[in-house]
C-alpha cells in the first residue's frame, strides 16, 4: 500500500509541476499605454480557469495523500 501511495504521490507532484509550468505568467511583461488591446484581463479565460481548477484538485489530492502515507508509514 505504501509503494501505491508513493508512486501516486509521484505522479501527482510530476502533474502538478506541468500544470503550473503551463500556466501563463501573472506578469507578462511591459504592455505600453494600452494594457488592454490584444489582452483578456478583464474577463477570465477558460482555459485559465480550468488550469487552476486542476492545480487546485492535485494539490489537495497532494496533500491528502502525503498525510495518509505519513499516518501509515
């Protein structure tokens, strides 16, 4: 059972770290005097929204599963 959960906390730390890397940087550089032309800032992207809906879900799965794996180790 430890060697489940550890290998599953593997997976979900390798997924997690891609998902992150994936998402677009909060600071994308100098935007001049129009921030807003060519730039969905003021209305959420899905795929935004579903990135970090994802990173959420693995986190908590992280979590969880780090705990379990600790309490039966």
């Amino acid at each position: 059972m430890q060697i489940f959960l550890a290998i599953l906390i593997g997976i979900i730390s390798i997924l997690l770290i891609g998902v992150v890397l994936v998402q677009p940087s909060k600071t994308d550089g100098f935007q001049g005097e129009a921030p807003a032309l060519g730039d969905n800032r003021y209305g959420k992207n899905k795929t935004e929204e579903l990135l970090k809906n994802i990173t959420i879900v693995l986190s908590v799965l992280f979590i969880i599963l780090t705990l379990i794996l600790a309490i039966i180790s």
